[in-house]
C-alpha cells in the first residue's frame, strides 16, 4: 500500500531533547482553545507549546506516566495517568492538577468529553495479555461514575466520539480494529461494532477531521492511516526510519495540520495534510 503523503510533508515541531522542559515519551496530544499544543509525558508533565513560536512550557504534573489528554470548553485538561490508575484534572482558572476520578480503572488510556451530556468517557486497556471491558464514564462535575461499556474489548485504547455525539469510535489495539459503541437516548451503551479492521499493525489514536474523514494513528510501524466516506483505508504517511514519526501513539488535528506525539522519542510532530 502506498502512502497517499511522502514524509516532507512531516516535521519536527519541537525537540524536547534538551529543552527545559524536556518532552520525554509524549504519549498523549491535544489541542486547547486557543491553538496551542498540549502533550503529556512519561515523567508525568503537563507541557504547552505554541506551536508558532514552539518553545515548551511546564503547566502541571501528576508525578506519575501521562497517557491521553482531553479538554472541556472551559479548557481544563483532563489526564489519563498510568502510574496513578486515575484521571487527573488540570483547572484552567487554578493551574492546579488534582486527581478527579479513580477505582475500578485498571490501564486509563483516553479521554473522551461530551460537554453536552456532562460526561467524561476513558477507555481501559485492561492489561496485554487479555481482553477485558472496556469503557468508564465520569460525571465531569464531580468525577463520580464506573464501568460504562462492560464487554471485553481487545486493549481499548484511542478514542474518539462520532461528530454526531451518537456514539464512540474506540480502537482495539491488539484486535487491529476500531470499533464503534452507540449511545443509547437513554445513556446507556449499544452493542459494539467493528468500523475498521485490519490496521496493520498495532493502532492506537483517532481523531476526526471536520468532513468526517477518521484518521487512525499506529504506535508501530509508525504510520498514520485515513478512513473516508467512501469506507476505504488508506495509508497516509508512513515512516519506516521511525525518526520523525517515531511510533505515533495519540494524534490531534488543527485545520490542515496534524500534530502527533511520539512515544519513541522527544519531540511532536506536525505533518501538513
């Protein structure tokens, strides 16, 4: 399969190397209201960048491992911490980040706000050498709730809710698929489906652009895939030095610009859609 973007079409935005902060292991990525980068790191940090003028800067710490990021409309940070099997909260209003949700949670992998219904969904990945549910879901006034989405799922892992608000699309890592979970009118789960199958070979983020084309991240082999419309897979840009994408996990999307954390190295990457 050959990708439809070369890799000149990709960059580093930012080399956390050396920098202070430094940006180890970025696994989760987001994108707050006003424009500007948001990563989470191995170390636990919270980093901002702007990704114009890209020179990072500490906002907050759970102490523990970041792995995916979500924000409200009021622009506070939610954190899936997996040394902590919690949630942590990042107040805009405050700078402080607390811990907002726990127990029950095994691997807390990806956030999931639906401001309209008041809800924060997080998938577990449950562990690697067996299936198991699935999807929690939260109050994000006060961080109550549990085990929403209670059937096994194959390392839930990146999510993404549909630009419908009917459902989340979820992806089961070690299944190689992205699978779909309505919301019921009442709340409650659907019965799961799969969307996509065969994303070779470990998928792990999504994220929807606004014509409604998903885009799948792969921690490995580094590459991005697209899934259109018109229901076809296709590879979007593949690195096989796994340098500049250097194994994808969490993807997030501004415009014509991607932005990619990498949890093989120190930086983000931007790639020019």
């Amino acid at each position: 399969m050959n990708a439809l973007l070369t890799m000149d079409r990709a960059k580093v935005l930012v080399d956390g190397i050396f920098s202070e902060p430094r940006i180890a292991h970025p696994e989760g990525v987001a994108i707050d209201s006003q424009g500007n980068i948001w990563c989470g790191t191995e170390t636990g940090d919270l980093i901002r960048v702007d990704p114009d003028a890209p020179e990072p800067e500490l906002m907050g710490t759970t102490d523990g491992f970041c792995l995916g990021l979500a924000f409200d409309s009021a622009d506070n940070c939610f954190v899936c911490d997996l040394k902590h099997a919690a949630i942590f909260r990042r107040d805009a209003a405050t700078g402080r980040t607390e811990k907002f949700a726990a127990g029950g949670i095994i691997v807390p992998n990806y956030p999931v706000v639906d401001g309209a219904n008041g809800w924060l969904y997080v998938s577990d990945s449950h562990g690697l050498e067996q299936a198991g549910p699935g999807i929690f879901r939260y109050s994000l006034a006060t961080g109550e709730g549990g085990l929403w989405y209670d059937k096994p799922m194959v390392f839930a892992n990146g999510m993404a809710m549909a630009p419908d608000g009917a459902g989340l699309y979820v992806v089961e890592s070690f299944a190689q698929r992205v699978s779909y979970v309505p919301i019921q009118p009442d709340g409650s789960p659907g019965e799961a489906r799969i969307v996509v199958d065969g994303v070779e070979r470990v998928p792990d983020g999504l994220a929807f652009a606004a014509d409604g084309t998903l885009y799948i991240s792969c921690y490995e082999p580094s590459r991005i895939y697209r899934f259109g419309a018109d229901q076809r897979l296709e590879l979007l840009i593949d690195d096989p030095h796994a340098t500049t994408l250097a194994h994808p996990t969490n993807i997030a999307l501004s415009g014509n610009r991607m932005f990619t954390a990498n949890l093989g190295r120190w930086h983000i990457t931007e790639i020019q859609l």
